[in-house]
C-alpha cells in the first residue's frame, strides 16, 4: 500500500461478496437489492478516540440465467469507515488505525438466497481482503475470540499480515467479524492497524460491539 487511500481502502475487500449461481427456474428483468447504513455513536467514538471518515456504496451487479431466462441484481454495499490517527514515528501522523463496518442486503430470488457473505468464514473474508489489494500479504490467524455484534455472538478472529508504507515494510493486525444479520442485511465488522499499536485491538473489538443501524449520512 503506497497512500493513506490505499490503506483506507484495505478494509473495502469484504465488499462484491454477492455471487451468481444456477437457479432451476428463474424469472425475467432486474432487481435491486441495496443495504441499509450502519454506525458507531459519537458517544463511543469519543472513549475510544476514534473520528467518522465517510460512507460510501459500493455497487456490484451479477446476472443469474438458467433455461433461457435471465435477471440482473444489481447490488448496494455500505461501508461506514472511523479512523484513529497516531505519531508512528517515521511513518508519520497520517497512518493509524481504521474500522469499517460493512452492511451488504440479503439476496432472495424465488425464495432461494444469494448472499455468500452469511456463509463465509472469518479467514475467508480475510483472505478476500487479501486478494482484492496489492500489497497485504503473509496473511496469518493469530487469536479468535467470540464478540457480540447488534445483538448476536458471533466469532471474530485477529490476523496479522505484512504491508509496505511510503516504501517501508509494517506489519499489521486485522480484525474481523463472521456476519450477522441486521434488520434485512448482514453486518461484517473489520479493523486494521499497524501491530505495535498493541493495545488497538481492545478498541476494535469495542467499535464492533457499538455498531448500530443509522440514517444515511456522507462525509463531504
């Protein structure tokens, strides 16, 4: 990762998780499935010394044929993104840790879902993480734990990989959380941050515990 965007961006990974698959009959014309937004309270926020980044889409389309027929789903991911900055020295102020909470909608065509993220692991999600961006790498499970996001236990495993900033290698740490259900969507939690911030993984953990539904609002 060569920019402070690229870091940020590293989370988006869980993101275009909806895939296609066979179905034995299948209707004609599109559909649009998008998620609603989640948050983390200014209240916690302020104890874990974390700022609001930005919320963003990010749109994926998938076409679904069998027998002749076709539909298109389009697809709304949101990701609501809250930043800690920190003096690492000579990295410099602007790298520091990130959590984003990423809701993706429930994907139902003739009473069948279609949303893989329900079913995915956490190293699944991790390694998704590690394939959509150049520059993660050696990708390792360190620790697993259970936490309780929106009102469901659910397991949430810390990884370690390595990274490049500005031209010097970093070892990070990264967090995430199996699916839940919120509402009509599923809620996947994500933290990432330089590993000798050692005590950055009781903050995550407590941003995962505070997420909650939201009204739609953008940075900018």
């Amino acid at each position: 990762m060569r920019s402070r965007r690229e870091y940020l961006a590293a989370v988006g990974g869980v993101a275009g998780l909806v895939s296609g698959g066979c179905l034995d009959t299948i209707g004609s014309g599109s559909a649009a499935y998008e998620a609603a937004p989640s948050r983390v309270g200014q209240q916690v926020l302020d104890i874990v010394g974390y700022s609001f980044e930005e919320l963003f889409d990010q749109v994926t389309e998938e076409e679904f044929s069998a027998g002749g027929a076709s539909r298109t789903v389009e697809v709304t991911n949101k990701f609501a993104t809250y930043t800690r900055n920190v003096n690492l020295g000579p990295f410099g102020e602007p790298l520091g840790a990130v959590f984003s909470s990423v809701t993706t909608p429930q994907v139902t065509i003739l009473g069948r879902e279609f949303n893989p993220v329900e079913r995915m692991s956490t190293t699944e999600l991790a390694e998704t993480i590690q394939d959509q961006f150049f520059g993660i790498e050696n990708l390792s499970a360190d620790e697993e734990s259970e936490v309780t996001v929106s009102g469901t236990t659910t397991t949430e495993t810390k990884f370690t990989a390595d990274a490049g900033y500005k031209g010097s290698p970093i070892k990070l740490c990264l967090h995430v959380s199996e699916a839940v259900r919120m509402g009509d969507d599923f809620l996947v939690t994500v933290g990432l941050y330089p590993e000798l911030l050692f005590l950055e993984e009781y903050r995550v953990r407590a941003l995962m515990e505070a997420v909650e539904p939201a009204e739609e609002e953008r940075s900018g």
